[in-house]
C-alpha cells in the first residue's frame, strides 16, 4: 500500500537571506524540533545523505518505525531533499521528498517550505471481501496517521527557527 501527503508553509523569519539560507540547509538544526522524527541523522562520511525513520502510531496497526533516506541538495534558494528508495525488511518505508525556499524582505526573510511524504507500507494480499475491507480500514487509518503527523511539521520547523533568531538576537 502507498499513501501520499503533501506538507507545505511558509513564515517570516528575522534573519538576513544569508542566516537564513544557512538555516534551511542545515537539516539537524532546522528539523531539531520534529518529534515527529526519530533517530535524524547525517551520515558520517556523507553529510548530504540524512536518515530518520516516522513513527506511525495507529490501535489496530500497532507501532511502526518508517526507515526514510533523502539526499540534501543545496539550491541557490535554499535547499531540497531528494527521497531515496529503500529496501528494508521491515513493515515499510517512507520517501520524504522536499524544498526549502528563502526570499529576502525588509526586517529579514520568507521561508517556504514543500514537503512530499510517500508511505510504502507491506500488507498482506486480501483474498476475500472481508481481507480487503480490513484493507481500506488500514488504509483509512494510516492516511489519518500520516496527516496527524506531518501535521506538527510547520510548528516545528518555526519553532527551531526561533531558536536561530534568538541565538542571532544574543
């Protein structure tokens, strides 16, 4: 089963295009406050590729811990996260695809950001009617899930960035 969603926001933020551009592009500060994000990492050796897994939390699913696997590319506007397939033996997987954009304004910066969460989850087959009603019930409530989820991302993202505008403030 494969569910999308789409995340996208955008904010002022107090810092000059160049803070801010530095900001978008580091990936661990600027998803410091994603608690919706387990284990967020930069590989050693390559601090382009970034790790995590989403948890997906739902009664009759059960906890599950979604691998995902982007490349960081800088933009001359920011930054974009490339989703990367994965092959992992667990329940499944996620592709996190996105772009952080940033435009100077009088007082500081906008910061747009627009994400593309792709779920790949592994169920089995249903073989009669009442397998593949217990398939869009799952399916129903993982899409709820997901949307649950990346819903604390905007907050997030704005509240790591007030930590930059403080700490630049100081």
């Amino acid at each position: 089963m494969t569910l999308d969603h789409q995340v996208a926001f955008d904010f002022d933020l107090a810092l000059p295009r160049s803070e801010a551009l530095a900001f978008v592009r580091d990936v661990e500060r600027s998803l410091a406050r994603a608690s919706f994000l387990e284990e967020l990492t930069l590989v050693e050796g390559d601090p382009t590729l970034v790790r995590a897994t989403l948890p997906v939390n739902a009664s009759f699913l059960g906890q599950r811990s979604l691998p995902f696997e982007s490349e960081l590319v800088v933009t001359e506007s920011g930054a974009r996260l490339v989703g990367r397939p994965l092959a992992p033996a667990g329940p499944g997987w996620a592709e996190v695809h996105g772009e952080a954009e940033v435009v100077a304004q009088p007082g500081g910066s906008r910061v747009g950001y627009r994400f593309d969460v792709r779920v790949h989850l592994r169920l089995p087959e249903p073989e009669r009617w009442g397998g593949r009603a217990l398939l869009h019930m799952i399916e129903f409530t993982a899409r709820a899930v997901l949307e649950r989820v990346t819903a604390a991302f905007p907050a997030s993202v704005r509240a790591a960035a007030e930590e930059a505008e403080a700490a630049v403030a100081a």
